[in-house]
C-alpha cells in the first residue's frame, strides 16, 4: 500500500510517476491536479490496474506459494475475463497515455482490470 501525502511540482522537472494503491487515491490526485498542471501543458491520467502477475503475493507479502496460488483462484473467480493481467496489459496503456493519441485527455483514471471494477 502506497500513501501519498501531496505532491510537490517542481517546473523543470515533468516526469514524475507514482505506482501505489490507495481506494479513490487516483480519481482523487488526477481530479485535483489536473486543474494545477493543465495550464502549463502537462496532462494528469492514471491507470488503476486490477490483479497482476508480479511475484508481490510470495515476494513482497511474503505468502507461501500455496497461500498466494489460492489468492490467485480467488481473484481469477471474481475476474470477469477469467484471468489475472500480466505486466504487458498495464504497460500498453501507459505507453497508449504517454502517446500523441491521448494529448486531449486529462483528468482520467483507466480501469485495466478485465472488468474486476463491474464486478
């Protein structure tokens, strides 16, 4: 679990990223800080990525195998598509929201979870 407590803008340094999960923390800090930093021509959008195949559940949770394989077939049952993201899903957004295609979008929050969010 990732905290932010603020944001501090520094003006000659734009590439700042954050990764963390707080409920409501992204819709919150894009909402807010699209109005600082859309004046000056920086756009603000995160992505709220669902389960995803990383190693945390044994690594940095410290589960054994069993107990992180049954975590697995748990979220697999309430995941609509049926299967947890590997890292290759969240990565083609972020490069989708870093691209020209995007360059009139602010303020969003993209839900790449296969549907866990409508679940």
């Amino acid at each position: 679990t990732a905290r932010l407590k603020h944001l501090a803008i520094f003006p000659r340094k734009v590439d700042f990223s954050c990764f963390g999960y707080h409920p409501d923390l992204e819709s919150r800090l894009t909402f807010q800080e699209k109005w600082v930093l859309a004046p000056l021509g920086i756009r603000v959008n995160a992505i709220a990525a669902g389960p995803t195949e990383s190693g945390a559940l044994t690594g940095m949770m410290g589960l054994s195998a069993e107990a992180a394989e049954a975590v697995k077939d748990e979220e697999r049952a309430r995941i609509p598509l049926g299967r947890r993201g590997v890292p290759d899903d969240i990565a083609r957004w972020i490069v989708q929201l870093a691209g020209p295609a995007s360059q009139w979008m602010t303020g969003q929050v993209l839900a790449v979870d296969g549907g866990l969010g409508l679940a």
